[in-house]
C-alpha cells in the first residue's frame, strides 16, 4: 500500500467516524421523536377519520393535516385524562377501572406488571428505587442497575435486593439480578444521569461516582483503649 494511499484511507476513516460522531445523537433523537410522534398520531386517527367523513373538506382531509390533528387530539385526551385524575372523584373512578381490570385473568398480570414498571422509572416512590453498582458480569467489574425492590431470604431471612440492569446503549432490555442487598454498592446518581451514562456508553456522566463499599462501623472500643 502506497504512503498517499494509507493517508487517503486513514483520512477517510477519520471523517466518517467524525460524521457518525456528529450526526449519531441527531439520529437517535429523531428516531426517539418519530415512533413518539408516529404512535401518537395512530392513536387519534381513527377518530380525526370519523370527524373527516361527517366534514368532508378539502383540508380536513390531506393526511398530513390528519396526522397533525390526531396527534393534537391524542395530547388533549391524554390531558383530559391526567386532569380528571388529579381529583378526588376522578382518582376514585380510576382505582375502580383498575380493580375491575385486576379481576381479569390475563389483562391483570400484564397490566399489574406494566403499571409497576412505570411507577419504578417514573420515580415514584423513591424510597424504594435507587442507582446502584453490582457486580456484573464477574466480581470486580460494575454495572450501573436500578434496585427495584427488596426481599427476604425465605431460608435464613437475609436481605435481599432485586436490581434490573439495563443494557448500554440498549436500555430497552435488561437483566434482573437477585443477590444479597451487602453487594449492592448504592449511589448518589439520579435516574437522568444514569439513564445518560447508559445511552452514551458513559460518555455522558458525572465526574465522580461511589464505587466502593462503605465500610462497615466496627464495634465500639473498651474505655482502656480509648486514646
């Protein structure tokens, strides 16, 4: 291979991947906006159609205007819906709708599971979801996880936690590890900065994280050994 050969390849390497670099993010964002946008669009539309066969004009019928209106009627039921939520009647309403759908055979679990779900990653009970460091996928090597709940040991009654490790880059699947709660290593990361790190391969993270166990306080010394 000649010398201006290699240097026109090595060159050419370098800016694709300075290109895949730049244009990477922009990518992944519209992706993101797309199926966002796409599925809010296939949820009004069906009713943006029944309003266009009642009024047949010309604009109320051009798909792009449909894909905009049932997009706009999609975010203003789902506004509605959040609304009468906020009130007493209307929370009262909703937690009957949900018993009703919990005596379903099939639509409980998998309603019961998905509900959990986005109450974990919504953060909504805090108390009980956190940013944690587990060994995986062999002792010494860390992955970020979200610890999720925790157990028993229903032989010795050891503490146990359940942490939900998601893939880098990937977070849209995951491994669930169930191990004993002292090798957990907790954080102080929030769910943004973790779900960062993750979607950039941890590039995107802050300057410093807790890696290491604290260690455990040992038991108080006799008076004779006071200094």
């Amino acid at each position: 291979m000649t010398p201006v050969l290699g240097h026109t390849l090595r060159s050419l390497q370098r800016n694709i991947l300075a290109g895949i670099i730049t244009i990477g993010p922009l990518f992944v964002t519209w992706l993101i906006f797309s199926f966002v946008f796409t599925t809010l669009a296939r949820a009004g539309l069906p009713m943006v159609k029944l309003f266009a066969s009642v009024f047949p004009l010309g604009w109320f019928t051009s798909p792009f205007m449909q894909s905009v209106l049932a997009i706009l009627l999609t975010l203003a039921v789902l506004y509605i819906v959040g609304r009468i939520t906020s009130f007493v009647l209307g929370r009262q309403v909703f937690e009957l709708f949900e018993s009703a759908l919990e005596r379903l055979p099939f639509v409980a679990k998998v309603y019961t599971s998905v509900r959990q779900l986005i109450d974990t990653m919504m953060a909504r009970k805090p108390s009980s979801q956190r940013v944690v460091l587990v060994d995986f996928p062999i002792e010494g090597q860390k992955s970020i996880g979200f610890l999720t709940r925790t157990l028993a040991d229903s032989a010795t009654g050891e503490p146990l936690a359940a942490v939900l490790l998601p893939n880098a880059i990937n977070p849209t699947s995951a491994f669930l590890q169930v191990l004993p709660l002292s090798r957990v290593v907790e954080t102080a990361l929030t769910m943004e900065q973790a779900m960062s790190m993750l979607m950039t391969g941890g590039a995107v993270g802050p300057e410093t994280i807790r890696y290491s166990q604290q260690p455990a306080a040992g038991p108080p010394l006799p008076p004779s050994q006071l200094p």
